[in-house]
C-alpha cells in the first residue's frame, strides 16, 4: 500500500515538473519573441507602402497627403534607399543607405538601440548619418574622429562613357554621428536625411516607400484594409508580419517545436500513472469484485479508477501552473537566471506570462491524461468475471 501511494506520489510530481517546465518554455519563448520583435519594430513600421512595380513612386497625390494628416498617424516617414559603395579612408563596403524624413525620429525607442554616439540626423544645416554595427566594424570607423567622413558613391543616372570611372558615379560626403545595432538584417544599414539621398540619387520627387506608425489603440488591420482598398491594386501595403516573414516562421516553428519535444516528457510523466493504477487495481481485485456484488457495474468500476488517474494528473497540472507562474513573475522583476553574458538588450532571459499558454499546457495534460486513465480504467475490469468467481 505504501508502495502504490509512492508510486503515484512519483507520477504526480513528475505532471508537475513536465507541467511547470512546459509553461516556462513557452513563456521564455514569448520573452524573446517580444524582445526580437520590439528591436525589429524600430526600424520595421506598422504599416509600409511600396510600389507593386518599379523601386519609386511619387509621394506628392491628394490620398498620400490626405494619409499624412490622418488623426489616428503618429509618424509618417517618407524613405528613399539605395544599395551604395561606403568608403571609409582605403576600406570600401557594399551597404543599403536610407534616406528618411523627419518623423523617423519620432520613434522614442530608437535611443535604445545606440551603441556609440547618438541618433542624430540634422544638426543647423549640416546632416549626419548613423551606421549599422556591421558597416562600422566592417570600416573600422571612429565617429569621435572629426575627420571620419564616409564617401557615398552612387551610379551616376545619367552616366556616360568616360576615361575616369569616377566620372561615372556621384560621391557624397558625410560624418558619422552615431553606431546603432538591432540584428543583422538592419546592421548594414546607413540611415540619413533624405534631403541627402535625394542630391546622391538625382530624386527630387520620388520615395522608395512610405513607413506608417500608429496612434496607440488603433486597429491597424482596419487600417491596413483600407488604405490598401483605397491606393488599389499598383502598390503594395505591408504589415510587420509581411515585413519579416521569415522571422515570425522561424519563431513559430522554434515554439511549437519545443512544445512537441516537452510534450514528450509529459506523456512519460502521464503514463507513469498507468503503472501506478495498474498496481493499485491488482491490490484492490477483491474490493472490486466485492463492489460489483453489491450491485456496482463495470461503468461505475472503471469511472472510480478513471477519476483517479485525472486527479492525479490535473492536480500535478495546476500545482505546476502555478509554480510555473511563480517562477515567471520572480524571473520578470528579478532577473534570477542569467544568460551568462552582458548583452546591451538583455542579461537575464526574458519572460512573457500569456493566457493562452495556460489553455496549450491544460489541454495538453488533459488530453493525454484522459488517455493514460482510460487505459487504466479498461485494466480494472478485464479479470473481474475470474475474480468474482474465486470469491
């Protein structure tokens, strides 16, 4: 007797470390899916409009204006991007320089990602440029070197064949005012006024997209639906999910894949359960026999044995819930576990408590728990005609 209350004292503490630990991955992973994702935000809009066909198009129509002075608009940034040779004394580096009007500043957390220097574009009438990590270490550059000037060079529009190949490129100058870094989708990004690109371009007019954030509490797939509806079908309006595609893939296919192997613990936690019963329907054979003498049927004879495996199962479930819950919050205010490296983003792993994941892991426990106890159940009832017959 001893022995089978061990048993399923085992089986319920293995539910709820399988329990507690399945809600800490999946609230870890929602740490670092925020984290990821706020650092992808500062430079990936809510919504951005870019042409179906060409690199460019003309700002300047009534909707587009119109748009700009939309209530519900927190930033509207105007952005003219090019690929462009950097050159920095004799090292040369292929990288994106982006153009953006004023209201790309807007973003308050665009600080947060500076490395060295600060995010400044403009300063009276001379303009600056902030690098990417990679562009900076790619040139070794020193933006508190007075005389770091980068060299943009651009193909010449109107190009001709000439003796100098220089000839054929259009070269700017500007100093360096700040590193910034986010993930090395960004990190060789050159960011400066557009009025810089336009003069490096030859653009006066065009954009290569319109970068749109909003107001807190607006629904922007509302938004999104209709500004697409109203531009039509020769531009293309993207959401952040369409933006980074690949990134929320592979977030999603890391979670649900570390769901699957947890769950897997789980269901060897679970079916522990099935030997505990098994032994307990074997002590418990006369009881039985003696139940169903007094006029119980097999139903109610397998209900008793059913219940108890859930009991076990959803009693190792909430109290690992709750656990779980417990740790998350100390991790969130605390900072208990380290990720054994300062990290100019986070030390400590991040967690993200949702709802849902309480549903994912009490669904999951249940589901396998129904099946590890309805095996149980048919087990405490097979021999029961031999049993009632030796008594």
């Amino acid at each position: 007797m001893h022995a089978i209350n061990i048993i399923s004292g085992i089986s319920m503490l293995g539910v709820f470390v399988g329990a507690a630990a399945l809600f800490i991955i999946l609230s870890v992973f929602n740490g670092f899916e925020k984290v990821i994702l706020s650092l992808y935000s500062n430079f990936t809009p809510e919504l951005k409009i870019e042409p179906k066909e060409g690199k460019t198009f003309d700002p300047n129509t009534a909707y587009f204006k119109a748009l700009h002075k939309d209530p519900r608009v927190f930033s509207y940034t105007e952005v003219l991007q090019e690929k462009a040779l950097i050159r920095y004394g004799n090292s040369k580096v292929i990288g994106t320089v982006m153009g953006v009007s004023d209201e790309f500043l807007r973003s308050k957390q665009l600080d947060s990602t500076i490395q060295d220097g600060a995010f400044m574009l403009h300063t009276g009438n001379t303009d600056f440029a902030v690098l990417g990590a990679s562009v900076q270490a790619n040139l070794g550059i020193n933006i508190k070197d007075p005389l770091a000037a980068l060299q943009i060079y651009s193909p010449r529009r109107t190009a001709t064949e000439s003796s100098n190949p220089l000839n054929e490129f259009v070269v700017r100058s500007i100093y360096p005012s700040g590193v910034f870094a986010v993930q090395q989708d960004f990190d060789d990004i050159i960011v400066t006024p557009i009025s810089f690109m336009r003069d490096l371009l030859g653009q006066p007019v065009e954009v290569s997209s319109i970068n749109i954030n909003f107001k807190n509490g607006t629904d922007i797939k509302s938004v999104e639906a209709e500004v697409s509806d109203k531009l039509g079908p020769k531009y293309e309006v993207k959401n952040r999910i369409m933006q980074n595609a690949v990134l929320y893939k592979t977030l999603n296919y890391e979670r649900w894949s570390i769901y699957m192997i947890l769950t897997f613990v789980v269901v060897i936690a679970i079916f522990n359960i099935i030997g505990s019963l098994t032994m307990l329907v074997i002590d418990k054979q006369k009881d039985i026999a003696i139940l169903t003498g007094l006029g119980a049927g097999k139903r109610m004879i397998q209900g008793i044995f059913f219940f108890e495996g859930m009991m076990i199962s959803m009693i190792g479930c909430v109290a690992g819930l709750i656990a779980g819950s417990i740790f998350c919050l100390l991790q969130e205010h605390f900072k208990l576990v380290k990720m054994g490296s300062s990290m100019t983003v986070m030390d400590a792993y991040p967690v993200d408590i949702k709802f849902f994941d309480y549903i994912i892991v009490l669904l999951t426990v249940t589901i396998i728990a129904v099946i590890a106890s309805g095996i149980s159940a048919r087990l405490s009832v097979k021999r029961l005609d031999e049993i009632k017959q030796d008594l």
